[in-house]
C-alpha cells in the first residue's frame, strides 16, 4: 500500500517536472528570440524556475501523506 502511494507520487512528481521544465523552456525561448535579442540565459532561467516549482510540488507531495487526490471524502459526523 505504502509503496504504490509512494510510486504514484514519484510519477506525478516527474510528469510534473517534465511539464514544467518543458514550459519554462519554450518560454525562454520565445523572450529570447522576442525580447532579448537571442541570448542564452532567459531559457536558462525558465527552465531554472520550471524545476525549481516542480522540486516545491513534489517536496510538498511527500511531506503531506494524508492528501487524497481526486477523491471525495464524505463527513458522517450528524
């Protein structure tokens, strides 16, 4: 049980940084080219800053152990 919890959130963890490594990317790319007259560090720094957020996620991720995701938890309390 344990262990699948903790493999679910390693891919959700890495689909994630992938996402945003991807997107901080093309955004470097696209000031880059745009704005900055093609130099190197806007896609270093977007990509910088994409994994920096996916590495808060998933930090996040596997310090909250009691998150379920996409699940409805109904009180009983009444």
């Amino acid at each position: 049980m344990a262990e699948t919890e903790i493999a679910r959130k390693a891919e959700r963890c890495m689909a994630d940084a992938l996402v945003k490594l991807g997107v901080g990317f093309g955004l470097g790319i696209v000031f880059s080219v745009v704005v900055f007259k093609r130099r190197v560090w806007p896609i270093t720094f977007g990509a910088g800053m994409g994994i920096g957020m996916a590495y808060a996620n998933c930090q996040n991720d596997f310090q909250s152990p009691y998150l379920m995701y996409g699940k409805f938890v109904k009180n009983f309390s009444n």
